[in-house]
C-alpha cells in the first residue's frame, strides 16, 4: 500500500492540521506496517503557480530556463505520486475561507487532463479510481453546516468537490474547528478530531 502525506500549512510545529496528517498516516502505520509513505510539504517546497509557459509546456514547448525546468519536473512528479497513492491524506488549513496557496498550485499542477481526468461525450471523468482520501481540516472559526458562517466555507467543500472530479469520492473529513475562540475550545476540538483518528479503521 502506498500512501501520499501532504501538509500545507506555514504554521510548522504550531499548525493543528500537520497535527492531524501526522496521527492520520501513523495511525494507518499501525495498521498497515509495510505502508510506504511519500510525504511532501508544500509550504516548504512549493511548486510555481501555473503561468502561460506551464500550459506551453504542457502543449510541447520547451525552455532553456533550468528553474522552471525543475518546476515542470517537480509537476510531473507530483502527478506521479498522486497516481502511485493508495491513500491521499492532505493537511489542509483554512486561510481567508478557502485553502492555503502552496496546496492550490499542487492541484493546479495535477488536474491535468488524460492524465488524472479526462472529457468525455458525457463530460469530465476522474481517472484516480479507487483510492481513499482524508482530508485533515483546521479552522479558526466554525464553518460545518449548520453554523451562520457555513455559506462562507470554500475549503473543505472545494478539496471534496475536486477530488470527486478526479474521481476520488471516498473521502473522509477530520476537522478541528473554533481553535481561535481560546486554548479549551482548541484542546476540545483537537481531541474530538484525534479521537475520531484513532477508530479509523484504515
């Protein structure tokens, strides 16, 4: 089994999401003790944002720029990983309602038609069948359906939304929300995360 690790927050030891992705891949080492484990950190190591020449390049055109060469191999080789995954597990903190901007250039560099979806007469079709995604959600304030600020939320709906597109649907939510409202809310919404970690079943 094969399992890809991304953390994305600026945060480092602080963040609660890195938090979670940790607890999330050990749990599934315990589980699984041969598990073999690909982790990348976005915030530390990010890819360029998507320009004219990335979708250039895309299209057959070279460069004798050596950075965005290593960019573009970087690209090719997150898209390499995606597809190798079993299990997908993605920190991912909430910044200004939506996601933070390493984790977005990640995706932008692999949602690449015919290579993890493809059109179709009948539209788009994930190609990243069969694999299991978790999604480790860290938020200030509180966001889950039911709350005033729900309509607000662009960060766990927009990685739901887009892993379907590429066809991962069994996705699963671990969030700590209202970790800003002080350190007893924090400590109560980690715990309820952590305790639903560890009955995962993986």
């Amino acid at each position: 089994m094969q399992l890809l690790h991304l953390d994305s927050s600026v945060l480092g030891t602080a963040s609660v999401s890195r938090q979670l992705t940790s607890e999330i891949v050990a749990r599934h080492r315990a589980v699984h003790p041969d598990i073999r484990v690909t982790y990348r950190d976005l915030a530390a190591d990010p890819a360029l944002h998507l320009t004219g020449a990335h979708m250039a390049a895309r299209m057959g055109a070279t460069s004798d720029d050596e950075s965005f060469n290593a960019d573009l191999r970087k690209g090719n080789a997150f898209i390499d990983e995606l597809i190798a995954a079993d299990v997908l597990v993605i920190g991912a903190p909430m910044y200004n309602l939506s996601i933070p901007t390493p984790l977005k250039a990640w995706i932008d560099r692999i949602a690449v038609a015919g290579k993890t979806f493809q059109y179709t007469a009948n539209g788009a079709e994930g190609l990243l069948k069969n694999k299991k995604g978790y999604i480790a959600s860290a938020r200030g304030g509180v966001y889950s359906a039911g709350s005033p600020a729900a309509a607000l939320e662009h960060q766990e709906s927009y990685l739901i939304g887009l892993l379907a597109f590429l066809g991962v649907t069994n996705v699963e939510v671990v969030r700590a929300e209202g970790i800003a409202f002080g350190p007893e809310a924090k400590d109560a919404a980690v715990a309820r995360a952590l305790k639903g970690i560890a009955a995962i079943a993986a």
